[in-house]
C-alpha cells in the first residue's frame, strides 16, 4: 500500500528528520530513531542537507536506516534546483537499491552567489521528471502563508496545482504557528479544485533564536500569543520547552477536531519532545481513524 492511499484508511501521523554533518551526529540520529520508533509513525522524511545541495549519501543512509532497519516507509527529500538530471536519476536508482519508494520533491532553496544548475527551475518539473522515471510515490510541500518568492496568492496556488497535475499525491505544509492560516490556505485549494490530501507541519517551540530564524528565513508570521511565548520563556529552557509543546498540542488538537488529513512533525532530531507531543495527542489520533473506518 503506497503512503497516500494511508490518508483513505486512518489519520496519519509522520515525523521528519534531518541527516547530521558527522558519522558520530548519523550514529546519534540512529539512536534517536530507535527512540522514536515507539511511537509507530506511519512515515519518516528526511532532508536532503543544508539548503538541499549537501552530500545525498547522508540522507539515503538515514532513509536506509528508517526503511529496512525499523521498517517504517521512509521519505527521502529530493531538491531540484542545484541539481542536474543525471544527479536526480542517480540519487533516484540509489533510494530504489535500499527500497526507498517514497519521495518528497521540493525546488530547493535559491543560494546566494550560486547559479542553478537550470534544469529543474521549479518542483513540477521535478515531479514530472520523478513520475515518468516510475517506482515513487511523490509528495509535495506546500505553504499555508505563501511561498517567500510567490508574486501574490493566486501564482502561488497555480505552482501548487501544476505540482499535482505533475504527479504529486499528497502534500506537506511548511511550519505555521496560528491554524487559521491552514485553514484559509485549504480553501484556497478546494477553490481551485485541488484535491489531494494535506498534512499539517507542526514544530514545538522549544529555542527562541532558532524559531526566529525560522520565521526570517520562511516568511512567516509569527502570532502574538506565540510570540509572547518566546520572549516570556527565552532565557528558561525548561518552560519554554513545556509551553512549546503545549502550544504545539494546542494546534494539533484543533487541527484534528476541524478534520485534517494528517499532521507532519517537524522533530529537529529531538525524540523526547515528539514524545510527548505523541503522549498527548495519540488517543485523538485513534479516534479519528475510527471515525474513518466506520465512515
């Protein structure tokens, strides 16, 4: 059964990593994994690297690890822009050898001073590359707030519904931090006949410099209960790491009793607190995959 049809059969619940720059941090990670593998996601991502042009060996290892180790599906990032062809091809044969099947395909970060390689200038071009190679299953990331690049909402959505006609299945949400952002996003898409399942991005806020940094680099906004959060708590980790949390369940909460598809897990490599956010929510989740199979 591919990811996708999971969204007909059960509330979906999927975390994402990233690949340390060491041997020790991928040892690390491998650990934490194991951690999480408790919590039964029904995938795990994983990024492709620093503004995704970093070694690719990294990710398919990690991916290798979630898929055949713990024998939970993996989905591997795959960024087009500073990508040629043959690269995408080969990352492509690499993740079928470890029975990978499951991509995420993103255009990828524009760098500073860096030219792109020019063959894949936005993620449809990669998804129809990926969807006529065959094998995969392909995801597609999305942005309730609107891409950072995007001329208006309206050339936003029109990338986002070329992306689906390419052969995205399923889609991601960038990280958001107040829910009515999703919500007026998802009537965009059903405005524009777009129907394909959507998961949410969650991220706890647990570190206030990094979820500025976020915010800077993403373009979104950031809310006034959320922000008051942050500068409240920035200088106790402790309580910042418990109202972040919180937070997070908060959304969670109202994003599945307002029906979400699913929600995406945006974990910076911390078990602990995907955890406890997984603790808080689980039964919520089972509830609403009930409902579905009774449906």
């Amino acid at each position: 059964m591919g990811l996708t049809e999971l969204f007909d059969k059960k509330l979906v619940f999927s975390l994402e990593v990233f690949p340390p720059h060491t041997a020790v941090g991928i040892e690390h990670l491998q650990k934490t994994l194991v951690d999480l593998e408790q919590i039964k996601p029904d995938f795990i991502s994983v990024t492709l690297g620093a503004s995704g042009i970093t070694k690719s060996e990294d990710t398919i290892k990690v991916a290798d690890f979630i898929q055949n180790d713990l024998k939970i599906p993996a989905v591997a990032h795959v960024p087009g822009l500073y990508q040629s062809k043959d690269e995408v091809r080969r990352l492509l044969d690499a993740l079928v050898a470890h029975d990978v099947k499951n991509v995420l395909v993103l255009r990828g970060d524009a760098i500073k001073d860096q030219i792109p390689i020019g063959e894949f200038k936005h993620a449809d071009d990669l998804a129809a590359f990926i969807k006529e190679y065959g094998t995969f299953d392909i995801a597609g990331a999305c942005y309730p707030q609107v891409h950072l690049e995007s001329t208006s909402t309206v050339s936003d959505i029109r990338y986002l519904k070329r992306k689906v006609a390419a052969g995205v299945s399923h889609l991601i949400t960038q990280v958001f931090f107040d829910n009515k952002h999703f919500y007026n996003f998802k009537e965009r898409l059903e405005l524009a006949d777009i129907d394909v399942p959507v998961e949410a991005g969650i991220m706890p806020c647990t570190n206030k410099k990094q979820m500025e940094r976020i915010a800077q680099i993403t373009g979104i906004k950031l809310p006034k209960k959320f922000v008051s959060i942050l500068s409240r708590y920035e200088n106790k980790p402790l309580a910042m790491r418990d109202a972040g949390i919180a937070f997070a369940v908060d959304q969670i909460v109202d994003l599945i009793s307002s029906g979400v598809d699913g929600i995406h897990l945006y974990t910076m490599n911390n078990a602990d607190n995907a955890k406890l956010i997984w603790q808080a929510t689980h039964t919520l989740f089972e509830d609403a995959t009930e409902m579905k199979t009774m449906s």
